[in-house]
C-alpha cells in the first residue's frame, strides 16, 4: 500500500493547497459534552499536522456513537473539533456535509484543517447497499477536488465496510496514514514474529465476542491468561458454580475443549458484589465458593499474584480488554494490578508489550497508569481483534488494490 512518506514525497510547489481528505477515529467516550479520554483525538494529530505542515488543505472524516439514522445532538462532533483545535493550535471548523462543506473547505487556508459534522448522521455511511455507500463516497470526493486525494488514518474503523472507509479509497488516490502504518506493523510482529515467551491477556464481558481471536491465538502463544466478565463461562465450564455472574451456557461446552489446551490460565479469586453498583457490598471469595446471588465483578488480588507470575520473564504481551468493571472503584483493582504488572514485566530491553485498544486503552489512562509504560496502546480493539484472528480487513485491503 502506499503511504504517508510517498504522498509527502509527491507534494511540490505545484501542489500546494491540495486537499486530502482524511478519515480519522475520533469516536471518543463524552459525558454529556466533556470529553472523558481525548486518547483517538491525540493520536491523530500527527498526521494532520504533517500534511498541514505541507501546506494542504485537510478535510477530515469521522464518526462519534452510533446515531440512528439522523443527527442526534448528543453525537455531534463539536467538542471533538475543540479539543482538535487546541490540540493543533488552530481553529477547526465544524461543518454538515453539504453547501455548509463546500463553502468551509473552500474558505480553508493552506494548511488549515476541517472537520465534517459525525458522518453517521448520513445513513449511507454504514449501508450494505454498495450503490448507496458509493453515492455518499462521490459527495466526500467531491470535497477534495478533482486533485484530492484520500488518506485512511481511522486504524478503529478499518474492519468497516463503510463509505469513508471503504468506497472512498475506490474514487480518490489512497494513502496510508502514520497511525495506520504503526498499527498494522505491529499487529504483524505480534502474528508473524513474536518474541517468545509470548503470554496474551484477554478481559471483557463475553466469551463469545473473543471466541474467533482465541481459537486463532492459542496455537502461537505461550499462555493465556482470561479474566473479566468472560472467565466466569470458563469457570463454569471448570466445574465451578458462578452465582449471578455473567454466564454464556451456550459456550460452556466450547470452553471446556479450549481449556484442554493446557494454556488457559484462569482467576482463583474474584470480588463479588451483592449488587452491580460502586456502593454494592463487596467480597472477596476463591472461585469455588462464589456465593449464590452475588456477581463477581473484578479478579481477586490472588489472581493478580498468579497472572504476573505467568507475565514474568515475558518477550511479548498483548492485553485485551480489562479484568472488571474498572469503572467503579471497587472492581478496578484488579485491572490495574495486570496491567501494572504488563509494564513491569515487559520493562527490559527487547520486550514488547501492546493494549489492544478500546476499554483497555481507556482503563490505562483512567487508572492513571503510565503510557510509555507500554510498547503501544492501539487505537482500535475490533479491528486489533479482526486483524489477529486473520481476517481481512476491509479499509485495509482497499488501500493494497
């Protein structure tokens, strides 16, 4: 695929003012309209402002939740174009696909940035109708000019086939952004060439949506450890009673065979709470002796001492989702224990430790837990997930065509 460097490479005086349009993730959590973690928005910024150090005119494309088939207030991009603003000391303009497009871009300065209003207001955005997807890519197009081109830097959106991520990159010449470049080129060492001991960390609520990228890991690596909402359905299938913890009985059966692998390595305490609430009353029991009625809410400090004494000596560690509801005081302990214990282990020289971005990315930074820490924090968990467990990915195979 062509890059950011080839792209740059081609920008002369001939072509200064050329408008790139650049589809970028920017979906980040709000409370109300505070930007909670501006950790997208940050990353993003690197590439936006080398191509406005070339004098280009930037017009950037991104999503922010998921609107139901028209604008929604809650969802406008307007406190993601400030904190962009600030973040590359300009003013960002904010505008509606439309006239209102037409007429910012056409009034932005050589090396000035815009930003389209949440381009899933647009229906077409995420249509299984190709034509209706291709109309919404002609519009944004159209933006750059018969002399734009296109450059794919949203890495959390190129499992999508959407209209800025997919058909676009079909009308415009296409370029991989720097985000993008890193994301892939360190997914690939983690498939392709993983310093072994190679140990992968996997959280979240449900087996089954890390069912595909399990089965395609367990082969290659050296242990995997499971906590989160998803450990209790292998704890069942251990034998073990769960009370009201989350359960998928559909997938015992199927966590019963990946344990025979001798990999799985699994809590031996958790914290359960009587109640899903920050004021619940809490405990914390062995998990054979998980009260009935109670949710087990977060891993136990016992099993924060095992997990490092597996993560320990680690070449190579890919952590995926948190190990509770970090979100509430009393279940974030043991999130923070792992991933504390990630940075320790993988702190010497050629280690390489990777977060495979969505809650766990945001359990870093709101855990208050070093970045650097970290060999790399990604931007994108579906895509992250889809790229490990083979699969193609669409906004990336366009960019190789």
């Amino acid at each position: 695929m062509k890059t950011l460097d080839d792209l740059v490479a081609s920008l002369n005086e001939d072509l200064f003012g050329t408008r790139v349009l650049v589809r970028a993730d920017l979906n980040v959590p709000l409370d109300g309209s505070r930007i909670t973690d501006d950790g997208r928005i940050r990353a993003s910024v690197p590439t936006l402002r080398r191509l406005s150090e070339t004098g280009t005119r930037i017009v950037v494309v991104a999503h922010l939740g998921r609107p139901k088939g028209g604008p929604e207030p809650a969802l406008s991009l307007g406190p993601v174009a400030e904190r962009l603003g600030e973040l590359l000391g300009m003013q960002v303009p904010l505008a509606d696909l439309g006239d209102e497009a037409t007429f910012t871009v056409d009034a932005l300065p050589e090396g000035g940035v815009a930003l389209l209003e949440n381009i899933r207001f647009d229906s077409r955005e995420t249509s299984k109708n190709d034509d209706e997807r291709a109309s919404l890519a002609r519009e944004l197009a159209a933006l750059a000019g018969p002399e734009g081109v296109f450059v794919s830097d949203g890495f959390g959106v190129v499992h999508r086939k959407q209209a800025s991520v997919y058909d676009v990159a079909r009308d415009l010449p296409a370029y991989a952004g720097d985000l993008v470049l890193a994301e892939v080129e360190v997914l690939r060492r983690l498939t392709e060439t993983p310093k072994r001991p190679y140990v992968v960390v996997l959280g979240g609520s449900k087996v089954s949506d890390k069912l595909a990228v399990i089965e395609a890991l367990l082969p290659k690596v050296d242990a995997l450890l499971v906590g989160g909402g998803m450990c209790y359905t292998f704890l069942a299938a251990s034998g073990y009673g769960v009370g009201d913890s989350l359960l998928e009985r559909d997938q015992i059966g199927t966590c019963r065979k990946l344990l025979e692998s001798g990999k799985i390595v699994l809590p031996t305490d958790v914290v359960v709470a009587d109640d899903f609430s920050a004021e619940a009353t809490t405990r914390t029991v062995a998990v054979d002796a998980i009260p009935d009625g109670w949710k087990g809410l977060d891993i136990g400090p016992d099993s924060v001492t095992s997990f490092r004494e597996v993560l320990d000596g680690a070449s190579t560690v890919f952590w995926n989702g948190p190990m509770g509801v970090f979100e509430l005081a009393p279940f974030a302990e043991g999130t923070r224990g792992v991933a504390q214990a990630i940075v320790d282990a993988t702190a010497g020289d050629g280690a390489f430790s990777v977060v495979g971005g969505g809650d766990s990315a945001a359990a870093v930074r709101a855990l208050g837990l070093p970045e650097d820490g970290f060999s790399h924090i990604s931007t994108g968990g579906g895509a992250s997930l889809e790229y490990l467990e083979g699969k193609s990915l669409p906004g990336l195979a366009v960019l190789e065509q």
